[in-house]
C-alpha cells in the first residue's frame, strides 16, 4: 500500500508542478492531487506505477494465487522453512 501523506492542490501543483515532480522521483513520495480539497488524481513515480502493474498482475492470476495458497498450507503445516532460515541455509552451502 502507497503511504500518501503529501497533499497538493491543483492549483499549487500547475504552479509547483516541477518541484512536485522532482519529489515524487527522488523520494518515491506520492502525491495526492486535490480540487476543493477533494482527491482527484494520484502521482506517483514510474517506478512505483511498474511495481503496482506486477503486484495487479501477479494477484490476478488464479495460477499464482493457487501456488501461494499452496506454499502457505504446506508452511502452516510444518513443511518448508521460514525466509531466515532459507537465507541462512543457501549461505552455509556457499
């Protein structure tokens, strides 16, 4: 989930649209575009628009959904191994 935090009118953004920009790419800090002081439009940079489109896709596919579901069970089950743990095993073998 993006942390939107930073509010900007449309007003104030066609006047800071530069500096506003600037922000969103340096820092990844979403902006929230307002009019009346309701949101209306969201920028946010490149990058996190490409991280968003993978995560839609990748939760979009039953294929993927049922894998991870699977990954979970077999996990809750006993089965497999925590990330740290996983981590720590590759690097022993090295």
């Amino acid at each position: 989930m993006i942390d939107v935090n930073k509010t900007v009118s449309m007003e104030q953004a066609q006047r800071q649209l530069k500096s506003v920009v600037e922000e969103v790419k340096r820092n990844r800090t979403p902006f929230v575009l307002t009019c009346f002081g309701e949101p209306q439009a969201l920028i946010v940079s490149i990058e996190e628009y490409e991280e968003m489109q993978e995560e839609l896709a990748l939760l979009s596919n039953p294929e993927h959904i049922a894998r991870i579901a699977d990954a979970r069970a077999a996990y809750a089950a006993g089965e497999g191994m925590s990330f740290d743990a996983y981590v720590n095993d590759r690097h022993s073998d090295e």
